[in-house]
C-alpha cells in the first residue's frame, strides 16, 4: 500500500466513525428537541450569573459588547496592549469564565480577546442562526476583523477547538498559531464515559436537574480534582439545568458538523500545539495522535494527571506550554 492510499483509508475510517457517532446519536431521545420549548427558552437569574463579576475581577479583564451576525456577543478584552493578540475560545455548554485562572497568568504578556461563543454564556441565542461549527467559525472571524485584528494566536477548548481549527481553515490569515485544547473534530480509538452515554441517550454535559452537575465535572476532570468539581456544581448547577433545551440542541450542532471539520483539518497551515489530558473522559487522548496525522504542522504534549479542562485543572503548567510554544515560533 502506497503512503497515498495508506492516508485514504486512514480519512475514510475517521469519516466512517463520525458518521456512526451522528447516526448513533440521531437515533437517540436527545436529537429531538421540542422546537416551541426551545423558541420559548429565556436567560433566567441564577447563583452562577450572580458570581460573574467576580470572575472577571479575577481575570483582571474588562466585559465588553459587541453585535455581530444579529448577536450581542460578550467577551473579555484586556492584558498587555501591545503584547501578541491571543483568541480564547470555550469548549461546549461552558462560557469565557472557564479561562479566568488562565487569563489571570496570561495577561502581564499577552492581549486577550475571550467571547462567549454565540448560543453559550451570555452571548444571544437565535432560533433563526446556524450554530454548526463553520458557521461559528465564520462568526467569530468576523467578530475579530471587526475589531481590528490582523493575525493571533487562538486557542481553543473542546468544542472551541473545533471551531478555531475552522477559523484556521477558512481564514487562514488571521491566525498567527493554533493550540487545540482536548479538541472536539476527530474520533478516538476508545469510547469514553461521556460517548458511552451518549449512544445510551444521555448527555451527560446537559444535565436535567441541577443535582446532576456534579456528573458533568465528575467526567470532566481528573479524579483528584473532585472537590472542585463538586463547588462548580453547586455553583453552575442551577444555571446549567435552565440550558438543558438549548444545549442539547446545540449539542446535536455540533454533532452535525464533526465529519465537516475532520475534512478542513488539511486546509490548516498554521504552526499547531496539541494539548489533551491524559485522564479526559470526555474525549479520548487517542484524539491527540489523529490530530496530528491529520494537520501540516502539530506536534502533541499529553498532560499527567489532567482531564477535560488543562485552563481549570493545571493554569500554572498550562500557561508555562503555551507560553514556550509562542516563543519558540
């Protein structure tokens, strides 16, 4: 067999699984979302949406508006004015305050721009837009030309990931490196808890009540972070439960539009960092090495000891990579 033929069938496998993972999960209870619920779907008040200043006093950035696509997108701007631009993208069913300890690090260096993608945190949710990941993608794009920005480092967690692997691919000129954060994009070698669930019809990212938040960051982090996952549980809980409609129709989004992006990854000429938990639950670190197979430029750091989230479970060893990472280029 050729090296040709040889990186042929290894695509076609990758698109087979993706494949399966949407047939599977459109056969699943969660991929059918009442569309008058969801039109009906409003913010409420919450602990979690209470608790927000703080975390932006944290992250030692300033909140700020903009309107993009018919969105009132809100996002973190801030750090060292004349230092490189870094993008921050969140992962699925999370916000910008997932970076707070990160931005705390990074922002002595670094200008930070960090939104809440559209349809998550407090940016709007419209039941009219696309929130397929190169629609997100294009949005975001647009967001950041808008506001003057020429070339950046982006870095993106999770389902964030997927989306600035898609601005890489479409708008290349922009972005300066890449850095995917346990990536959503490409299939694993093994299933996780949180794929398991998902073929048994439930999404533990979505919970119901907010009594099983705790399950989210139970899957989400290593094991010896559990403490902290219990206080973002009491904490987001209430928040999290509130968003069960919209998040599992975003979440079937995001489903929809994985096999598209595993296909943009060739199209991505950017210098890229691959950084992915050694104990993720959620996706595989087998995900790692496809990543790799599958870009120009990556290279791959497997973090001992760290789940889902390396910005919440390892700040200080996070921001120490990406630091050398951006240096080094």
């Amino acid at each position: 067999m050729t090296q040709a033929s040889a990186a042929l069938s290894t695509q076609d496998t990758a698109l087979l699984a993706l494949q399966e993972m949407r047939e599977q999960f459109e056969k699943t209870p969660l991929a059918s979302v009442d569309s008058q619920a969801l039109k009906a779907w409003r913010p409420k008040s919450s602990l979690w949406q209470r608790l927000l200043p703080l975390f932006t006093r944290h992250a030692g950035l300033k909140r700020q508006v903009s309107d993009v696509d018919d969105h009132c997108l809100h996002y973190w701007a801030g750090g060292c004015a004349t230092g490189p631009v870094v993008v921050l993208l969140h992962g699925f069913g999370s916000s910008k305050e997932n970076w707070a300890f990160l931005c705390r690090k990074l922002a002595k260096n670094y200008r930070l721009l960090v939104p809440d993608i559209p349809g998550f945190g407090q940016s709007d949710f419209l039941m009219s837009a696309d929130y397929q990941l190169a629609a997100q993608a294009d949005r975001l794009a647009v967001w950041l030309k808008a506001l003057g920005l020429e070339r950046a480092h982006f870095v993106g967690s999770s389902m964030g990931g997927a989306i600035a692997a898609q601005i890489a691919a479409r708008h290349p000129a922009i972005v300066e490196t890449l850095c995917l954060m346990n990536a959503a994009g490409v299939p694993g070698k093994h299933l996780t808890q949180m794929e398991s669930g998902l073929a048994a019809g439930v999404n533990y990212l979505a919970p119901l009540q907010a009594k099983d938040a705790w399950q989210v960051f139970a899957i989400a982090l290593h094991p010896q972070r559990r403490w902290f996952g219990f206080g973002l549980a009491l904490l987001m809980g209430g928040a999290m439960s509130h968003r069960k409609i919209l998040n599992d129709y975003l979440f079937g989004e995001l489903v929809k539009s994985l096999a598209e992006t595993y296909l943009q990854l060739s199209l991505v000429s950017a210098r890229t960092l691959v950084l992915w938990g050694d104990s993720d639950q959620v996706l595989d670190v087998s995900c790692a090495d496809n990543f790799c197979e599958s870009l120009v430029d990556a290279k791959a750091m497997i973090l001992p000891a760290v789940g889902h989230l390396p910005m919440l479970e390892a700040p200080g060893l996070t921001t120490r990579l990406l630091h050398d990472f951006w240096r080094a280029y």
